[in-house]
C-alpha cells in the first residue's frame, strides 16, 4: 500500500462521497497506525490511541467508525473485555478494481425505497412491539454504549442505508443530539409504526429537537408528558386535535416558571 497514493485517491473519493469531519480524522490516524505497524493486513490499536492522536471522544470514535465501515474505507470488529478492536483499511486499489460492480446512486436509493416498505407479519410486529416497548422502559438505565446503527440493526433486523445514516449522524453531530435520543426515536418509531418508516423517526427526532430535547433525560421526560395528555379523556373543551412535542415543551416550561 503506498501511503501518498491512498490519501490522494481518499480526497479525490471525498470529491463525491461525504464523510463527517470526525470520520476524516478518524480515518487518517487508523493510516497512520497501520503504516506505522509496515501495513499489516489487520491491526489492533486502543480507543485511548485514537483518542490522543484525533482529539475525538469514544463516543465520536464509535460513530466515525461505524460510518467509515459503512462508506467501505474500514472494516473492524469488536472484541470483548478491554481488548482492542481489530482493523482493517480498506485500500483505494482494491476498491478501484471493483467499482464496475458496485452500486450506483440510484441504485442504493432504489434499494432504500424497498427496504421502506418492506412488509411485516402482524406476529413480527407484536413481537417487535413488546421487545422494543421494553426498552424504551429501560432506556434511562442502561449504561453501555450502542451505536445508533447497531440500534437499528438490532431493532429492524437491518442496517440502515448511508443516506439514512447521515442524516440520523447529523442530528448528533450538527443539532446536538445524543445518539441516546436518536436510538430512542428509532425504538419510538418502531413500537408506534406497524412497518419499516424512516420518515417516522427523522419526525420524531424533528419534534425532539423543536422542543428544546437534547438529552435522553428529556427526552423520557417529554414522552412521559406526551403520553399523559394523549390518554387524557377528551371533552368539548379541550378537544384541539393532536398536540405536539412542541405543545408539551411550552407547557412543561410555563409548569417551571
């Protein structure tokens, strides 16, 4: 692998490909490590590492990866314990070679639309419901990490495509976000939706976001407030159609002041 060769095709595949800026620093200090170790096929190296040397906390380092894998650059795997995960760059010369075959734009869009509606057995959907209603439950008390690719994976069965995994990333990286609350709006969406709905949780996430939510702490605390005056019973009065996420924001703060 020549060094000076594989970051000038990376920035020519930057042309048009898109990548977060932590995924681009991320990605150029798993180079340097690998061509420190004499670019062996796979190496291992600690999160503390690249910590150090891209500036980026675990949190950012586990998403930067998972979008670096996803976008074909990386391939890693996880270990359990304290031992490293093990990594692999993925060199412009083999993706060279077969980019004949891989897929278009249009194509992965294509793709996207049918994994969307992609039909589900009503004993599916109510097992998924009762999986899903549980840890929404236990959200606020569990305490290892997930990314929210992996959420997806684990709540639909398949990972979610790079559009749609740049635009859940910007959420976190551009609105603030904690990938807590987007991986609680993809759980949201699938214990609401009786099928596969990406539009379901970008709204969610849309109504989190302009009301005020940033955290999984308030985020729990607004569906809670939700939830209350949605089973309120209605009445002639206060029959005013759906309220909104932004509704229960004003409302939880006027209760404050």
């Amino acid at each position: 692998m020549d060094y000076i060769t594989e970051i000038s095709s990376f920035y020519d595949w930057l042309e048009t490909n898109t990548l977060t800026d932590s995924a681009i620093v991320l990605w150029h200090a798993l180079m340097h490590t690998c061509n420190r170790a004499g670019w062996p096929d796979e190496f291992t190296v600690a999160v503390s590492t690249l910590s150090n040397k891209t500036g980026l906390k675990k949190d950012a380092i586990n998403r930067a990866r998972h979008r670096l894998q996803q976008t074909g650059r990386i391939d890693f795997q996880s270990r359990s314990g304290q031992q490293s995960a093990v990594y692999r760059i993925i060199p412009f010369a083999s993706f060279k070679t077969t980019q004949s075959k891989s897929l278009t734009d249009s194509d992965v869009l294509n793709d996207s639309n049918r994994v969307i509606n992609r039909p589900q057995s009503a004993s599916q959907g109510q097992s998924q419901s009762a999986s899903i209603n549980k840890d929404l439950n236990s959200s606020s008390t569990s305490s290892s990490y997930e990314s929210f690719y992996a959420a997806h994976e684990r709540v639909f069965g398949y990972g979610c495509n790079p559009f749609q995994a740049q635009q859940l990333a910007d959420y976190i990286d551009q609105d603030g976000i904690e990938e807590r609350v987007v991986i609680r709006a993809i759980e949201r969406a699938a214990s609401t939706s009786g099928r596969y709905n990406f539009k379901l949780i970008a709204k969610i996430l849309d109504d989190y976001f302009k009301s005020g939510v940033r955290t999984l702490e308030q985020a729990i605390a607004i569906d809670a407030q939700f939830e209350a005056e949605r089973t309120k019973p209605t009445t002639y009065k206060n029959r005013k159609g759906k309220t909104s996420f932004a509704d229960m924001a004003k409302g939880m703060a006027a209760n404050e002041n």
